[in-house]
C-alpha cells in the first residue's frame, strides 16, 4: 500500500477507483459496442433509411432520433454495465475484500456510478457530434441546462435502479437476463426504439408508467427546436421517484458476500443481445474406439445443449426474444401492410432468420471460443475424440435451438397472429431452417478461427449481425424500399438471402413449393466458405 493510501485511508480519492473503471470500460468491446456503437449505427442507419426527410417545418427528421439513441446508450450504461458489472464484483469476492482494506465500502459503487456518468456523457456527446455533423441536427442552446439535468436524472434512476435489481438478486447470470430482458422490450413501448407509436391501452399504459419513457420524452423535449426552455417537469419528477425508490432498495438490501453458487469468475461487461453463459465443463470423454458415430455425435449435441440451457440469456435472446417482437410488432404497427403481406405474415421469415443468426453465429461460438480460452479444445489433441465431432456436436446443437425457435415462431404467428401457412410449402420452410442453420454455425466457427478473444468475438459478431438485420430487411423500417446503397450491402450477405427463402416458404400466396433457389444457393456458398475458413486457420490459435 503506498503512503498516501495510508495517509488517508479514509478519503479514498473516488477519482483513482472511477479511473479504474474506466479503464476496464475500453477493454471491454461489449461495454463499449452497447453503449457507444450501437446507438451511433442505429442513428446512422435510421438517418440513411429516412434521407434527407423534414418535417412540414423543416427541421431534419434526424434531429427526433439523436435523443432516443442517446436514452438507449446512456440506460445500457446506467442500468446494464453498472449492475452486471457490480454483480460481477461481488460474485468473485472483489466487494467482500474491500471490506477489509482500508478502503470506504461505498468508494467502488461511487465510483462504478461515476463512471458511468462519464460513460453516459459521452454516448450523448457522440450521438449529438455527429448528428450536427452529418445531419443538419441543431443544439438549441436554450435547452441546455434542461438537458443536463435530465441526463444527470436519467442517469442516477437507472444507476439506482440497476444497484437496486443487484441487491434482490443472487447471480450475475439473473443480473445480466434482467437487465437486457427488461431494457430492449420496454424500448419498445417507451418512445426509443418506435418513438410515437400508437400503442395499444394496456402497452402504453405498462411505458407509462416505467421511468424509460419519461426518459426519453424528457430527453426529446430538449432537442426539440420549438418553443420553451425543455423542462418535463412531471418526468422528471417521475425519473427522481423511481431514482429514490431504487436507492431504498439498494441501500435496504444491498450484501456485500458472494451469494450464488453459478459464479462465472469473470463478468464485468454488459450481456449483448444472444450472449451465452461461460464455457459449458469439457466434453465428455469416452473411448471414442469404441462408440459409433451416432453415439459420439448424440453426447457432444447432449453437453452443447447443456451449456446452453444452463444460460438463461442465451435461450431469451435465441429463443424467447424473437418470439417477443413478433408479437409486439404488429401490436405496435398494426397489422400491415409491409411489403404486400401483413405484418406478421412478413415478420415471421425475418425473426425466424434472426433467431438462427443468434444461436448459430453469437452464441455457439462464444462458447466455443471460451472453450478454447481454457484449453478444452487443445485438450481434445490428447483425447479419442476426434475435434470435428466435437464441432458437430455444436453445430447440430445450433440446429435444435433453430428448429426450436421456429417451430415457437411458428406456433405463435399461426394461433395468435393470423398468419397463414401452406402445409405444402413446410419442406422448404425446413430446407431453409437447416441451411440457415448450418450456414451461422460455420460463419460463427470462423469468426472464432480469425479472432483471438471470446470478448472481442461478440462484439464483432453482433456489432455485423444487428445493422445487417436493418438492412437485410429482418427489421424493416416502414413499408418503403431501402436505399440502393443499402439493399446493395444487405444483398452481399447471407442473412437477407435467408430471410428471402424463408419469405418464400411462408408466402401463403406464391408461386411453386416455396424453394428459393437462388437465396438458397447463395446461403449454402456462404457456408462452405465459413468452413473454408475454418479448415485453413484452425481453431487453436487463441
């Protein structure tokens, strides 16, 4: 300890700790994609897909998008980074330790909070940079000192209420389903992702009274060029109350003792949309002489469900989520048309394309990367079991997890949601179903053979999953066409081309069986180049 640690152990300096977690915010690809990247490529996307669009006024559209990117990006930092990180903290016993140093307990949460405000300053920054610069979005000056408070508000209800949903829960694994699994669904209903939707009594009625839309209608008051000085007072009275209750909660029940069983040993970055849980325990080792092919590939399928199962964000983001916005879509929308189909009947091939995305090309090989990071995968060299049925295994259990996820879309969109399938056309809809899955599967093996870490392999498969789903017609926005420059970027990859064969299989009304060659062709050269890749790098580089 140094002699100013022990000249004033008592006045910890709050800025050494917030420094320190800054730090750990940049070396983190996750923390910085969810909060810094990804709103900026939504902004971006948005303003490419809208143009050069006004109001009957004449402000740029672009100026009502920079504040509900920024809410997203500030609420990921408040909310998701600080109470996964903080779980993290406690779960590896870094909380408790302090509690014997001459450190003030409440130095590192004050810190993590300050930390993130400088995080969420930042992401606001950003945004409205680029936004001025590339888009015509004008400050209104006299709103300024509106908008700091309602970003310092904003900031300190989240905080709260994330530090609050940490004391109620045991493991980082709950912390990072809740936060996520609460936060992308509430942008929904709460004016960020769909901003003046016409929502129905009950969705409206659940945003309503949720602080992230009171958020986000006080952050777009500030950037509104008309009238007054952009003070919502009655949300920002809302953001102030839920701010106290949650710091009740937190100062209630906040433990400093590790309380979960599951502990991971190594969270401290925000769970991405379709993260898995750490690596699952080494595959089962048998005489690989002395089984079948059959048996060999059964029990590797077997442990790769097991890893994921054991995740539940992995399952919500693969399965349950795509389930989700099928059915919030058209809540919000209506029932059509896009593109000549309702709705629904158009949504059902992009969600089901996504789910396949997530599992193939996000979950199962962070799982296999963090398996290469302990030495699992250079293990196998001194085991029976061949390596490629130990991929197999993985790759077969992206394909359950895909069927899985398409038969629930499948289910839903049929009794609930009105849509109409053609029981001829169901072999093409499988086709597509195992192409597409064998197709991420071997783009995700790839992306584990060119890239060292199972961190930085997140951030790059869902930092190029998610804006080619906006421009891949899986998200659509509105019923116009994309701009060429876009189309032309969706149509190199294979996700639109999945999401066009699977349109085709579902298109109650269309022409023949459903098969789409050329989109199908196209899927399948995709996945003999991934594993192309993956012959040629090998995956035990790491």
């Amino acid at each position: 300890m140094t002699t100013v640690e022990h000249a004033h152990p008592a006045t910890w300096p709050v800025r050494t700790m917030t420094a320190h977690a800054l730090r750990g915010f940049t070396r983190s690809p996750l923390s910085t994609f969810f909060t810094l990247v990804f709103p900026l490529a939504f902004l971006v996307i948005v303003s490419a897909i809208v143009g050069n669009e006004t109001t009957d006024a004449g402000v740029p559209v672009a100026q009502f998008l920079v504040a509900p990117f920024a809410v997203f990006g500030v609420a990921e930092a408040a909310f998701v980074v600080l109470a996964t990180d903080t779980a993290g903290l406690r779960e590896r016993g870094v909380l408790m330790r302090l509690r014997g140093t001459p450190v003030p307990v409440g130095t590192a949460l004050t810190a993590r909070v300050a930390a993130t405000a400088v995080v969420s300053a930042a992401a606001v920054t950003l945004l409205t940079t680029v936004g001025v610069g590339l888009y015509g979005v004008e400050i209104i000056w006299r709103k300024v000192p509106a908008l700091l408070l309602t970003l310092a508000l904003g900031i300190g209800c989240f905080a709260a209420l994330g530090l609050a949903l940490v004391a109620l829960t045991r493991t980082v694994l709950i912390v990072q389903t809740l936060t996520q699994g609460l936060l992308i669904p509430l942008a929904f209903i709460s004016n960020v992702f769909i901003v003046g939707a016409d929502l129905p009594v009950w969705l409206d009625r659940i945003g309503g009274a949720l602080p992230l839309r009171h958020f986000a209608d006080a952050m777009a008051q500030t950037f509104d060029p008309y009238g007054g000085y952009g003070f919502r007072r009655g949300d920002l009275l809302v953001l102030a109350a839920w701010g106290l209750a949650g710091a009740a909660v937190a100062l209630w029940r906040f433990g400093w003792m590790p309380r979960g069983s599951g502990s991971t040993g190594a969270v401290a970055t925000p769970a991405p949309v379709g993260a898995t849980a750490p690596a699952a325990p080494a595959p089962h080792r048998v005489d690989a002489g002395r089984r079948s092919a059959a048996a060999l590939l059964t029990t590797q399928v077997r442990y790769a469900l097991t890893s994921q199962w054991r995740d539940p964000l992995s399952v919500f983001f693969a399965v349950v989520f795509p389930v989700l916005l099928l059915a919030l879509f058209p809540t919000v929308f209506g029932a059509g048309p896009v593109h000549g189909l309702t709705s629904a009947q158009y949504l059902l091939p992009g969600m089901t394309a996504y789910a396949i995305a997530v599992a193939g090309y996000v979950n199962m090989p962070e799982d296999v990367a963090q398996a290469r990071g302990k030495g699992v995968l250079k293990r196998l060299l001194g085991t029976p079991l061949p390596l490629r049925w130990y991929l197999a295994g993985r790759m077969s259990a992206v394909l359950v997890v895909s069927t899985l996820a398409s038969v629930l879309l499948g289910v839903v969109a049929v009794l609930f949601l009105d849509v109409r399938l053609d029981p001829a056309r169901l072999p093409a809809v499988a086709v597509g179903v195992v192409l597409g899955a064998c197709c991420f599967a071997a783009l995700g093996l790839a992306a584990v053979a060119l890239l060292r870490s199972a961190t930085s392999l997140v951030a790059v498969t869902l930092g190029t999953l998610l804006p080619l789903s906006f421009v891949s017609d899986v998200f659509p926005v509105g019923d116009a066409p994309l701009p060429g420059p876009l189309a032309a970027i969706g149509a190199l990859f294979p996700l639109k081309h999945l999401m066009a064969a699977l349109l085709a299989a579902t298109s109650p009304d269309g022409p023949g069986s459903g098969f789409a060659a050329g989109h199908l062709a196209v899927v399948a050269g995709w996945t003999v180049a991934g594993l192309l890749v993956v012959r040629l790098r090998g995956l035990y580089r790491g």
